[in-house]
C-alpha cells in the first residue's frame, strides 16, 4: 500500500527536523504534495491550518542569499526552519522517524 499525501506530510516534517531531509528538497515535496496530490478533505482542523500556513511559507524558500536580499519575501532555511517547528508543534509531530 502506497504512503497517503496525508502521511507524506507528517513524514517530509519528520524527516527535515531530523536532518535526514534537506530544506530545498523538503520544500519541494512539501509544495508538490501539499498543492497537488493532498485531498484536504483527509486533514483534521488543526493539520488543515497547520499545513496551509506551511505551505505559505515553502512557497517562498529561496537556497540564494543574494536573492533573499532582492526580493524580501522570499524566506531562508532559519524561516523554513521555525515554520516546520510551528506545524509540528500544532499538529504532534515528533523528530524522530
């Protein structure tokens, strides 16, 4: 049996605060997943937030300092970072696999 959009979520947090996802890659799949394959339906309330404002800030994850400089909104891995914890904290997401 193939791993839900749901799981896959709860899976991609656990896996970047662990440091087994990197924060360019965990953007990705959180986006492609979240915007894409995800039938919110599935979600509880508190994941439904969660993930939504997540899901606002991956949007604008930028690996480049200097365009980070340029354009203000775009977020850094420290942003991305915080962001993941909010989510897990509101969701019962541990670190560990």
């Amino acid at each position: 049996m193939s791993e839900s959009p749901r799981a896959r979520l709860h899976r991609l947090i656990r896996e970047v605060r662990s440091g087994a996802l990197d924060t360019q890659s965990f953007c990705a799949r959180f986006e492609t997943t979240y915007n894409l394959e995800l039938d919110r339906s599935t979600l509880t309330s508190a994941e439904a937030e969660a993930f939504a404002e997540l899901f606002e800030k991956v949007v604008w994850y930028s690996p480049f300092p200097a365009e980070r400089e340029r354009m203000p909104h775009d977020l850094g891995e420290e942003d991305i970072a915080h962001a993941v914890e909010r989510a897990a904290l509101r969701v019962g997401i541990s670190a560990g696999r």
